[in-house]
C-alpha cells in the first residue's frame, strides 16, 4: 500500500495485522467522474515501511498488504450508519486527512469485509 503520495510518516502509524481499506472518490488519479466507492480491503504484514523505486526520480514509501477479493463499495448507502462521520453533510471532510483509523463497527458496514 502506498498513502499520501508516498510519505513515510502515516504508514509508520500502522502495524502488522491492521486492516486496510481504501476509498476512491473517482476511477483515476485527479479525476472528475464520482464513484465514491470502497475499492479494496486487506491486512498489513510485514514489520516494516520500505521505499519503491517507480523510476523517475520516484521512490515513494509502501507496506506490504495482503488484499482480500472484494467488489466496489459505494459509500453514499453508509454515510449515516458510520461511527467517523460526524455530520452526513460534510461526509468527505475526513478523507481530506488520507490515512486514518476506523473503528469495528464501521469495518464491519461494508460489504466488502
């Protein structure tokens, strides 16, 4: 897994055994389109962050993570049921933070666990 662009410090904050799950708000990297879905779902292993040479000049941070078979989540169905989202109207405002933690009742929302 590769968050913030990859920086070093967020995946510093999580261990062997966490669950992960990632959100896209479009299909692409700087797109306009909406999905606003959960894309995909796994455990972190490994002790460690480690660099990834992607050529260029870029060399971002990663963990290693162990992704489970998982279909598409939209979000929007969910936003008044989970715990992180403190007011339904500004659902996004917590994904402008990048990594973040949630808690069991909220992995369990999903469909995709």
């Amino acid at each position: 897994m590769q968050v913030g662009h990859g920086k070093l410090a967020p995946l510093r904050r999580i261990a062997a055994g966490d669950r992960v799950a990632y959100y896209a708000p479009a299909t692409a990297l700087g797109g306009t389109d909406k999905l606003q879905s959960f894309v995909s779902i796994g455990v972190v292993h490994g002790d460690e962050p480690y660099e990834a040479d992607m050529g260029n000049g870029f060399v971002p941070w990663r963990r290693d993570v162990r992704y489970a078979v998982a279909a598409e989540t939209p979000i929007l169905p969910l936003i008044e049921q989970f715990d992180f989202v403190e007011d339904p109207r500004r659902w996004g405002y917590k994904f402008r933070f990048g990594l973040f933690e949630i808690n069991e009742h909220d992995i369990r929302l999903s469909p995709m666990r």
